[in-house]
C-alpha cells in the first residue's frame, strides 16, 4: 500500500507538481490521466523515490518510502518506466528474470514465474528470442512481464506503478495488457498506470485522478471524473460521454 | 545474434586455451629450448630435482625472465579485460571503453611527467626510475578519474552522461599537457615516451609483478559480486534501483575498480589498447551479456589473448621486439571494424 | 708497475691481457658511436648483434639487429648468446639490464658525452675488452691529435675571419626541422669546427620561420634522418619557403651533415666531419686534411 500526502516537487523555481494526496489501495487499479506536461511521470518519479519531494511525503505501508532497504522495498514495488533502452542481446527469458533478482526463490520457481508472467502479457511464444530482435510493442510486453516477475503472483502489500504501459502495442494487446493488470490487482496488488486513452482507463480502472498543469483536478470512480465539461477544460477537447451499451462504463467519443 | 555457445562449454574452451597460452608462453622465446629441457627446468623450480645443472640457462630463462613476463601478461590482460567490462556496464554500451573515465590519459600524463620530468629536473637514480614511472602512471590514471568521477556527481547523484563529457574534456587536456612535455622532451626522452606509449611487457620482473597481480586478484574477486546489478544496470539506471541495487555505491565501485585495475596494468605494461573493448565484446557475442558469465569468460580471454600477442610481439622480430600495443592495435582495430559492419548488417 | 707490466705483456701477446677464456668473445653493441669504435679496434668479426643507432660501418647493419637502445630485449640478447652488452648509459630499459647481467652477460656502460676524457676512458675499456690496448691508445692518440691540428687549424682560421653565425637544423624529409640548442652535441660540434651557434635554447627545438629569419645565420647546416646531400638541402628550402631570405642562403653557404655524427658522443668519423664544416666556415683558408679510417 502506497500512499501520498500532499506532496509538492520542485523543479528549479517552478512547481511541477503541488498538493497530491493519493492513495492505493489494495485490489485496486487507481487510472492517472491528464494532457502532455501535466505532471503524470513526475508523479510516478516521486511515488517511487526517484525524485525528491518538496514537501509532504511518501509512504510504503506506513514506512517513510526513503526507509526501506533497496531489496526489501523491491520486493513490495515494482515500476515499469514510459520506454527502456537495453543495448544488449539478452534472451528474453533473461530480460523477465531480472524481475527475480530481488528475491532468492530458487532457480526453478523463478523460472516457472518467468513463464507466467510472459503467458500474463501474451508473449510466452518470444521466451527464447533475443530482445534486441524484438519490435518496440513486443518490448513493452516483454517488461511488463519483468515486472509482473518482479511481484509475482502480487498480493496485498504489493505496489506495482506503471507508465503509459499501452503507448506502443496494438488496440488487442492494448486490453490483453491492461486485463493482465486487473487480474494483478485482483490478487491483492495496489496498482496505479498511467494512461493516455479515456475509455481504456474507464473500463479498467476503480478510480481516477485527472492532473492538469501539476494540480489534482478531479479523483474519483470513472462516471464521476469522465465528465463531459470537466474534460474539456482539462484536455480542451469537445467530447460526447455516453454508457458502454454491455459493460455500463463511460465511453467518450469526440465531437 | 543469439549466443552460440553454453557458458560451460565456453569456460572449458577458454580453460583449455589459457592453459594451452601459458605453455607457449614458457616454452617459446628468441631463445629456442627443448621442449624436454623447458618442463625438466620448470619442474625443477617448483622444487623437483629431475635433469642437472646443465638446465641452469633454461632454468633461468624460463624462471626469470619467461615466467614473470607470463604472470604480467595474464594479469594485464585479464584485467583490462574485466575493467573493459565494467565500464561497457556502467556506460550500458556495448563500445563502451575503459578510457572513457580518463584512466588512460591520466597514466600516460602521470607517465609523462615521471619521464620527460625526470631527465628535465635530473638527479633520479636510473635504479628508481621504472618504479618511479610506475608510481605516477598510477596515481595519474586515479587522479584523473577521480576527477572525473567528481565532475559527474551532483547533489549525490552521479550522471553517467556528465562522467563521459568529462572525461573527454579531461582526456584533452591531459593530452595539452602531455603535450606540453613533449615539446620540451629532448629526442632520447622523447622516444622513452614514444615506446611506453606502445606498451610492453618487456624486463618483467617478479619485484614489479606484485601490485600488479595484488590488484588483479582484488578486481577478479570484486566485480563478479556485482554481476547481477551490472545485468540491472544494462536495463537502465532507475529501473536497476526498483529492482533493489544500490546504485551509487555500485557505479562507484565500478569507476573505482576501473581505476585501479586499468592504472595499475598501465603502471606495468604500459598501454595497450583494444583488450577491454574488444574482449568482452567478442565473449559477449559466444555467450550473451549475461556479467555472472561474462565477467570470468572475459578474464580468462582476455588473459589468453594477451599471452598469444605477446608471442608475436617478441617472435616476429627477434632478437628484437615489437611493442605489444602495436599487436594488439593491428589485431584488435580490423577486428572492431568488422564488428561495427557486422552490426550494420 | 702493475700498469706498465700489463701493457708490455698486452704488447707481446695481446689475448694474454686477461687470459684468454676472460675475455669476451660474442659481443653486442648497443650505440652507434661504439659500434664504430669497436670496428676501428678491429673487433668486428666479434660483433653478434647491434642495436637500430649502429648503422656504420654498412657491414654492421647486416648483423641481427636487437632493437632501439632503449628498449632491448633480454631474451633476445640471451638467443645470441652475447657475452658482453656495450652501450652507452641510454640503454634500457634497467630490468632488462639487471635479467641480463643475472644471466652472466657482462654489460658494459659507457658514457655518451662529447668529451675527450670521456672518450679516453671508453676507448681504453673498448681496448682492454678486445685485449688490444695498445691498438685503444694508438687511436686515442691518434684522434687527439686529429683534435689538435682541428683546433688549430680554426685559431689560425678565426685570426684571418671572425667565427660565422652558425645554426644546425635537424630534419625529416626536409619538413618540420628542429634546431640545435646549446647542450647538445650538435652544439660542441659547431664550437669546435669554430663556429657560435646562434641558438640560446635548450636540446632541440621546432623554430618557427620568424625566428629563423631573426636569429639570421650565417652558415646553416642541414641534417636530414631521410635524405643525403643536395636532396636534403633542396628538400629543406622548399618546405621552408623562408630559409631562403637569410643570409646563409643567399650567399649559398648551406652546409649538409650526416645526422648520425650528432648522436652517441665522439665517434671515429668526427674528425673529417669536422674538417668539412671548418672549410664550410672559414671558405678562404686553406681546408685541413683529414684521412678517414681504414675499415669505416
């Protein structure tokens, strides 16, 4: 569980990012949304220590998220950066199993879990290939698999961040990625992923937080943020919100 | 692109090599002697009375000069090789190359300054002079990436980046310097400067073997403890730290390890190029960049391959010899630029 | 007593200096200097190896050769099977030497400096080595006399004409030419033909075509490491446009020098080089003859 008290972070002299309170919760997959430089990664960046807030703070189960030893904490959070740059010709395999060099459970478990979590992002077929032979979608799945690896099989206590882990993959494995993530969070897991596309964040998120310009503008169920108006303002597009006709979710359409 | 051999298959392999390396290395040399009279003499220095005194010449030709030359060149080239791949980690680039940091630059001024500096303010025994020379190379190659190191670190954080223009920058100016004290090197000294440049591991002695060998040992025990962080660190710096590294204290470890491992070869050897970036390069493309294989696989190559240079370079023309570094250039130079096309292909 | 006794013996049987088993059969020469002495000496037909500075006589350059004389090589001195190693104080590098010496070959330092006791000293141990000191102070004599009639000839020269404004150029192909400076033994050389070397620095230094023109010498001597004679001279006026505007050029009083005479202390063919540079300074005395060793 991984929660945030109205964090500011600084960059220079301008504020990039002002009172955030959050909080993940178990179970759960929290959506974040927002336009271009609205401070979406800056976010993830201080949710996982790799920027330093300004004021307020971060906690991992109730522990300052600074306090936790490098191990320890990566076995209870795992995040999955925008795009990785690997220059080198490891198996794919290899590339899922440093998701298991946080933890001593044998070679042979980490290797089964290496195989579900390649089967979880619908790329089991690309176990043995070399990474470096991998288009840019195939790659994305490959490290969310890494991941997935990382906290496998997830369970409450678990944090898993993930940025824009969509942007590159087809509209199937669009979904394929994204269920794999529900179905991650069903576990226990407290998941938050940051998305560009409204209705796959309706339909697969419990919650959404919509920055604007550094600013939490709205947070709550997706019928309650997705609203017509209020994204207007926010991403200065003219949109239709209608209910999905099966599933009973929010489905924005442009005007 | 996949890896062609297992890792098992590539120690035997390497194993096979190296052992296969220090025997020529002890059994051949300007001089010629029996391959009979070579084992009975190093069975004799390790304490075993077999053959008579007539084995004394290849005793001592074996012992003192042909087995320290042997330790050196196993200890340079295994270290150069392992420190080539620490800094192709630290950089995640497989080109990635241990002068980066200015380790090199840094010994050649640390050498330059013993040498021209030495004949310009005189009254340095001749006796102490190569230790002298050792000594600075040393400290220049640790100085200058300790200056680098410095350079790239802000607000606790080291940029890898930053470390790299530095020490291009650094790598410049020491080149000025060192310019500097060619220009007021007189021919003599100039031509001492000139050789040391091309390496050798020529007048090899057991005295300077060592620090040498100390240092090696330290650096082979040292890095393959970091393998499994340098395979995190290939994904990226932050993601290295998710998965639980501490990554300051390992890039640290990494450009310190270099430093030492690298002055100290250079302290000995002088330079030699293309061992660092080729070997670990070349071991990557049989096995995979897995460090836990790589590390050792390219100690044991780079060994190997440094042993079999140093072969041509005192054969080819003897009773002279050809410095090192001019092999290892020759051999190490095409072989880079077949990669590179190789690459494109 | 003892010294006169071992000169009369050396004077009767000259190998019995020593005995004979002592004295050192294979040699080695690391400097071109020595080699040419060693060879004067008559101990050529000794000589198993000499270093890359021993290019004279040309019939050392067929022997095997050990390398620079800084870098020589133990086991490759070993492989000949040299009893003894002469080089001047250059050769290196120092473990070599301590390997080699720990192997039984006698390495023999000898000084490099342009100095006549120097000269002196070495020629008497070349001498004692071979077994032939009497041959060692027959030449010595006879090159200190050569000396002699040079410094002579140059104090009676220099009452007739002031001593010309000299400078030495050192070059490679004609390109990039490095002047003499004053501790060199360029430097002795043009004192003792009777020049002033009109370059203040130290060791040799790249001079640029303003301080060429500045410094206005009035001989120029030319030594090319590539090129001989008239080649050199022309090769070095067309990439040094401005060499042409001094004085030495346009009176023509450019002078060649075989650059070997420059390096490893005085050697056996000094004299006659010095002779020529005489008569290159003084042209209106009458030049000194100077005859050259028989086997150089």
């Amino acid at each position: 569980m991984l929660r945030a008290d109205s964090i500011n972070v600084q960059r220079g002299d301008s504020r990039v990012l002002e009172q955030v309170s959050l909080e993940l919760v178990p179970g759960q997959v929290l959506g974040v949304l927002g336009p271009n430089g609205a401070g979406k990664s800056t976010l993830l960046a201080a949710l996982c220590g790799e920027l330093a807030v300004s004021a307020g703070s971060v906690k991992l189960d109730q522990r300052e998220l600074s306090d936790w030893q490098g191990v320890e904490r990566a076995q209870r959070l795992a995040v999955l950066p925008q795009s990785s740059t690997l220059n080198f010709a490891f198996k794919v395999e290899e590339v899922v199993g440093m998701g298991r060099l946080p933890h001593a459970t044998g070679r042979e478990r980490d290797q089964q879990i290496i195989g579900q979590a390649l089967a979880a992002a619908d790329a089991q077929h690309l176990l043995a290939r070399s990474y470096l032979a991998l288009s840019g979608g195939e790659r994305q799945r490959v490290h969310l698999a890494r991941v997935l690896a990382q906290l496998w099989p997830g369970g409450i206590g678990q944090t898993l961040l993930l940025d824009e882990p969509t942007s590159m993959l087809d509209p199937l494995h669009q979904h394929v990625t994204l269920q794999a993530t529900r179905r991650f969070a069903e576990q226990g897991a407290a998941v938050m992923v940051i998305l560009h596309d409204l209705n796959l964040a309706a339909r697969y998120c419990d919650r959404l937080l919509l920055l604007e310009r550094g600013v939490p503008r709205a947070m709550g169920k997706p019928e309650e943020v997705l609203q017509a108006e209020l994204l207007q303002s926010v991403f200065g597009l003219e949109v239709l919100v209608h209910k999905h006709p099966e599933r009973g979710h929010p489905l924005i359409i442009a005007r | 692109m996949n890896p062609v051999l297992r890792p098992r298959s590539l120690f035997i392999a390497l194993g096979v090599l190296l052992a296969l390396a220090f025997f020529l290395s002890l059994a051949l040399g300007p001089v010629s002697l029996h391959l009979l009279d070579s084992l009975q003499a190093l069975l004799r220095l390790v304490g075993v009375p077999v053959g008579d005194d007539t084995l004394e010449q290849a005793q001592l030709i074996i012992g003192q000069i042909r087995m320290p030359r042997t330790l050196l060149g196993l200890s340079v080239g295994a270290v150069l090789a392992l420190c080539g791949v620490a800094m192709q980690g630290l950089f995640r680039n497989p080109l990635a190359d241990p002068g980066l940091i200015g380790v090199s630059s840094g010994a050649a001024l640390g050498a330059a300054i013993a040498i021209v500096g030495g004949s310009l303010f005189g009254g340095i025994p001749e006796a102490f002079a190569p230790y002298l020379l050792s000594v600075f190379a040393f400290a220049g190659g640790l100085g200058v990436t300790a200056l680098v190191y410095r350079l790239g670190r802000r607000d606790g954080q080291t940029s890898v980046a930053t470390m790299l223009l530095a020490g291009i920058a650094l790598t410049a100016l020491a080149g000025a310097v060192i310019g500097l004290f060619t220009y007021l090197a007189d021919d003599a000294t100039l031509r001492t400067l000139t050789f040391w440049n091309l390496g050798s591991l020529n007048g090899a002695s057991y005295a300077r073997l060592w620090p040498l060998l100390l240092v090696t040992f330290a650096v082979a025990l040292w890095l393959p403890r970091r393998a499994k962080a340098l395979n995190a660190l290939l994904l990226g710096e932050s993601e290295a730290r998710h998965l639980g590294f501490p990554v300051e204290r390992v890039k640290r470890e990494l450009v310190f390890c270099t430093a030492l491992g690298v002055g100290a070869a250079v302290a000995a050897a002088g330079m030699i190029g293309f061992i660092g970036l080729v070997v670990p390069h070349l071991v990557r493309l049989l096995v995979g960049p897995d460090h836990r294989v790589l590390l050792p696989a390219s100690a044991l190559a780079g060994a190997s391959l440094l042993l079999f240079a140093d072969l041509i370079a005192r054969l080819l023309l003897a009773p002279a010899e050809l410095p090192i570094g001019i092999v290892t250039a020759l051999i190490g130079a095409p072989f880079f630029i077949y990669l590179l096309l190789r690459g494109r292909a | 007593m003892r010294l006169s006794l071992s000169i009369l013996l050396s004077l009767i049987m000259p190998a019995a200096a020593f005995g004979a088993e002592t004295l050192p059969q294979r040699w080695l020469s690391a400097g071109g200097s020595l080699t040419e002495w060693v060879v004067v000496l008559g101990g050529e037909s000794k000589l198993v190896g000499v270093d890359t500075t021993s290019q004279h006589p040309a019939t050392v350059t067929k022997l095997p050769s050990v390398g620079y004389q800084r870098q020589l090589s133990a086991e490759g001195i070993l492989s000949l099977n040299a009893d003894v190693l002469v080089g001047t104080e250059e050769m290196g590098p120092p473990p070599v030497l301590e390997q080699l010496s720990a192997a039984g070959v006698r390495i023999e330092t000898l000084s490099a400096k342009s100095d006549v006791t120097v000269l002196e000293h070495n020629l008497q141990r070349l001498g004692s080595l071979l077994g032939d000191e009497a041959k060692a102070q027959e030449v010595f004599a006879h090159y200190q006399q050569q000396l002699n009639r040079q410094a002579q000839w140059v104090s009676a020269a220099q009452s007739k004409q002031a001593a010309p404004r000299v400078l030495l150029l050192l070059g490679n192909a004609g390109g990039n030419p490095m002047a003499a400076g004053v501790d060199t033994g360029a430097n002795w050389l043009i004192e003792q033909a009777g020049g002033h070397n009109v370059a203040t620095h130290a060791s040799y230094k790249g001079i640029s075509n303003e301080a060429l023109l500045a410094l206005d010498p009035e001989v120029l001597i030319v030594a090319d490491r590539r090129l001989r004679g008239d080649e050199a001279k022309q090769a070095l006026l067309k990439s040094n446009p401005a060499l042409a505007a001094t004085r030495a050029a346009k009176a023509g009083r450019i002078v060649v020098l075989d650059p070997t005479l420059l390096v490893g202390g005085l050697g056996p063919r000094l004299p006659e080089g010095l002779a020529a540079l005489s008569a290159a300074f003084y042209p209106a005395s009458q030049p000194l003859l100077v005859e050259a060793h028989a086997n150089l």
